[in-house]
C-alpha cells in the first residue's frame, strides 16, 4: 500500500512539475509596440521592481521606423527580451535594424544588445566604459533577481561612440544631447521628424527614481536642460526610462521633486546627527507615499546617499 502511496505522489508531482499553475514561466514578455508619434514605437514596461515573474520587463525601449532602417532605443534587461522585441518589430516593419543606441550603462537598458550583436551599437564614450567596467557584475545580479529570464544573456558591448549635436542614421534626424546626474553619462535622443524625446532614466513617470550612480546635483541641473526642451515648438511627447509616455513635463518635475524632497532628507537629517536606522525609519511625505516602489527606492537611496551626508556634515562642523 505504502508503495502504491508513493508512486501516486510521484505521478503527481511529475504532472504539477510540467504544470503552468506551477509557476513554470514561459519566458514571454508580452511586448507589445505601442505607437507614440510619426513611425515611433515603445514597449512600455511595469512600474515594479525586478523579480522571476517580470523578467526586468520594467523599462521602456523604443524603435524609430526611419526611411531606410529601425532606429532601437536601449535593447532591454536580458537577451530573451532583445529577441522578442526583434520580433515585434518585425511585426510593424519589414526594415531591418539599423542601429541600436543605449541611453546610459544600467543593465535593463542594454542588456538586450546581445539580440543585436549584427548591427552598429552606439553609445556616449561614459557609458561604453561603463558597461565595460560593470557590465558582467549587472547581468550577475540579474540573474540572482530575475532567475532564467537571463538564461543566455551575455554582455555585448556598443560598438560605435557618439557625441553631442546632430546625427543622422538610417535617413532620420536626431539630436543628441549629453547630460548626466542618474549615471555619469546620460543621452537624451531628440526625434526631431516626431517631436519625441526619449530622456532615458533621467526621468521616471509614475515610479520612485533609482540612485545607485547618482550624482544628485547634476541630476537636478540635467532636468533643468530637459524641461527646457519641452518647451520647443516642436515638442510633441516625452518618454520616460520608466513609467507611463507624457505631453507635457509633468513627468519632470515630479522626479525633480522626489530628488529635491530626498536630497533636504539627507542633508537635514546628517546635520541632526541621525544615524541611518534614524533615516530609514523616517515616514514618506504623502505626496510620494503611495508611488510605486517608493519605500524600497527611498531604502537604498538612503545607503547609497547618506554617507556622503554625513561626510559633508561632519567637515561643516569642523
């Protein structure tokens, strides 16, 4: 009887583990192009926070369908994603890519250029050397958060170096435009034929902002430039790195208000003489309280942001 017993569990088991209702994830990011202006296209990713259910599909990327090629904003967070928007685009054009650029060296923005490794890859030269230095140590804590979702992925570097002002690539005009303060090099893509502006992470919608790179002050600097490109004439929409596509700088100015709102919380409370137990305790204002991940964004931004506080702090009390 025991045996029978047994075997029973076993069977079971093999048909739970062959299961969807086991949680046995097919590895689809359900990426669907959605249309912004004049031939461009985003995939608009979860405002969440990595894990084994989305796969890192928590960022925006983009694609331009130029006159002779698909211009690709950042490549994703993981091969599988690469792949899978290739195919998407395949579905709105039969172009092929022309050229993939990534906005700055965080691993959801370019851990994707493995799918792309047959076409130019460009970048500012920072943010080259970025993904070179860190690259691998990225896709290495991807995988410990997002599990086999990364299953393949390899760091594939950009190939091609870009510089501020005027490019043209695949028969459409863009403006770049070099900013930093999220990373140590962040590039804001103008479609000028669109009137799109793709700021990358330097802008989140709907999404406390990440700081692990961040230098704060020119953040807030590179936000003032930004929201000065919106008021061109033939500003039409903005695109965040995270978080819901804007018409206005709405998007902006609440992550200009998150920052300034966290730099006082440092500053303040390093003079106070807070330890950082003190600072993580602190409660949220109302106004960011219930924003997507605010409470663990606003956690690690205090370790990565309070040290340096309290250095500046202490060497004003001197």
């Amino acid at each position: 009887m025991k045996r029978l017993i047994s075997l029973f569990v076993i069977a079971v088991l093999v048909l739970l583990a062959g299961s969807p209702l086991i949680g046995a994830a097919d590895f689809d990011y359900h990426l669907v192009a959605r249309p912004l202006a004049g031939d461009v296209y985003a995939f608009i990713g979860k405002t969440e926070d990595f894990d084994t259910d989305n796969g890192g599909n928590i960022v925006n990327t983009a694609f331009i369908v130029a006159p002779q090629g698909v211009i690709v904003i950042d490549s994703g967070p993981s091969l599988r994603y690469g792949r899978q928007m290739r195919q998407a685009i395949a579905a709105i054009t039969d172009k092929p890519v022309a050229m993939v650029i990534n906005t700055h060296h965080h691993p959801d923005h370019f851990l994707g250029n493995q799918a792309f490794a047959d076409v130019p890859i460009a970048a500012l030269a920072e943010t080259r050397n970025g993904i070179a230095a860190d690259g691998n140590a990225f896709a290495e804590n991807l995988y410990r958060m997002s599990g086999d979702w990364m299953k393949g992925t390899e760091v594939q570097l950009p190939t091609r170096t870009l510089t501020e002002g005027r490019f043209d690539v695949a028969g459409r005009k863009l403006r770049l435009v070099a900013l930093d303060g999220h990373t140590g090099a962040d590039l804001v893509i103008v479609d000028e034929a669109s009137g799109v502006i793709f700021s990358g992470d330097l802008v989140f919608n709907g999404r406390a902002p990440t700081t692990p790179h961040a230098d704060v002050a020119h953040w807030l600097a590179a936000l003032d430039q930004l929201e000065a490109l919106t008021r061109d004439r033939g500003f039409r929409l903005l695109l965040p790195g995270h978080g819901a596509p804007a018409t206005d700088a709405a998007p902006i100015r609440q992550t200009r208000a998150w920052l300034t709102w966290l730099t006082a919380t440092m500053r303040d409370s390093a003079k106070a003489g807070l330890d950082m137990n003190d600072v993580l305790a602190q409660p949220l204002p109302p106004e960011f309280a219930t924003l997507p991940v605010a409470a663990a964004e606003y956690r690690r931004s205090v370790g990565h942001l309070f040290p340096a506080a309290e250095r500046e702090a202490l060497g004003a009390g001197r």
